[in-house]
C-alpha cells in the first residue's frame, strides 16, 4: 500500500493531506472553499484515490495553491522514485456537453499545460485563476507533466469537472502498478 501525509504550515496557511492511492475513492475533504472540496472530491473518487484533506488559511487563493502543493507532494511521495508504475497516462472524459483529455508523465520533470477554456471569472466559489494555478501547483509539486485540455463545452462547471475526472483517470493509469517490471524505474536512463 502505497499511504503517505505530507503538511505545509506557514503564516498563511495550514494543511495536511494523508493519501492512499491504492485505495478506493473514500474522502474526507474539508477546505472551507465549496467547489476546492468538489475537485478534490472527484479527483479522488475516479482516480481511486483514499484522500483526507484538512486545509485552513487566510485566502483563497493561499488555500487552493497550497492544497495543490501538499496534495502534489504527497502524490510525489507515492511515485517512490517511479519504483514499478506505469508512469503514463490518459483519458478523456466528457460531463454532458463538454469534453476533456487529460495526459500524465510521472518522469520528474513539472510541467503543466491547460486549455481549460474557461470564458467566465469565477466558477461557483472559486475564481477561475485560482482554478488553473491548482493545476500548475500540482504539476510543480509532483514533479510531472499534466497537460489537460477542454475539447469543448458551454458550461464552466462541466469542463472543469470533464477535466478534474480525465486527470483523475491519467493519474490512475499512470501510478497503477505494473508487474512486468517488479521495482524498477520506468525509464531508459534508469532514474525519473
């Protein structure tokens, strides 16, 4: 069982993440932040992510970036050097009118690319910016290439959610276990 926590406490904010990825999609989030709680509920429940989130702080902005931080650690952590993942993933995923391709590198180098095609300046409880930096901090922080993209859509809460379930999916694939190779490290040069 691959179970870390990691934790940020600063002057701003207070987080702790405790994450199963081999788990079953069981969460317990609370952020503060409404539609912060539903991504990381649904990121969790279709990646099959056991996800326990516990987040104060004074903005907004501080919250969402920092859980992303945390949560992108903690994913990090669960890579174990990319000891037998299957290192890639992807899918596409589409929520009513919309749809979403999500694609994920666990090689170790951060990288995010978004188009998330957001037209409005806030999606329920959350500004769109604070919405995209979650994706950028995540990317940073465990060391992969995420690249998601809304096909296209009409509603901002669909393509959000379209694309939240796609890199659930990618981020499923791609820390699965792969069996052919034991323990070893999924790459020619032998290290992420």
């Amino acid at each position: 069982m691959r179970k870390v926590k990691a934790e940020r406490k600063t002057k701003e904010v207070d987080i702790t993440v405790e994450l199963d990825v081999d788990g079953k999609g069981n969460t317990d989030v609370e952020t503060g932040i409404r539609f912060l709680d539903h991504i990381l509920v649904t990121l969790a429940k279709h990646g099959l992510f056991d996800l326990k989130v516990k987040a104060t702080g004074d903005l907004k902005h501080h919250i969402s970036e920092d859980v992303a931080l945390v949560l992108g650690e903690a994913l990090h952590k669960a890579v174990n050097k990319g000891k037998g993942i299957k290192r890639f993933g992807s899918a596409y995923v589409p929520m009513d009118e919309s749809l979403a391709r999500a694609t994920v590198d666990f090689g170790g180098r951060a990288y995010c690319i978004r188009n998330l095609r957001i037209m409005q300046a806030q999606i329920e409880d959350l500004k769109t910016e604070d919405i995209e930096h979650f994706f950028d901090a995540l990317a940073q922080a465990s060391k992969a290439n995420i690249h998601i993209t809304v096909l296209y859509g009409s509603n901002e809460h669909h393509k959000i959610e379209a694309a939240i379930k796609a890199l659930a999916l990618a981020l499923r694939q791609a820390l699965t276990s792969e069996p052919r190779i034991g323990d070893q490290v999924p790459s020619a040069k032998g290290v992420l």
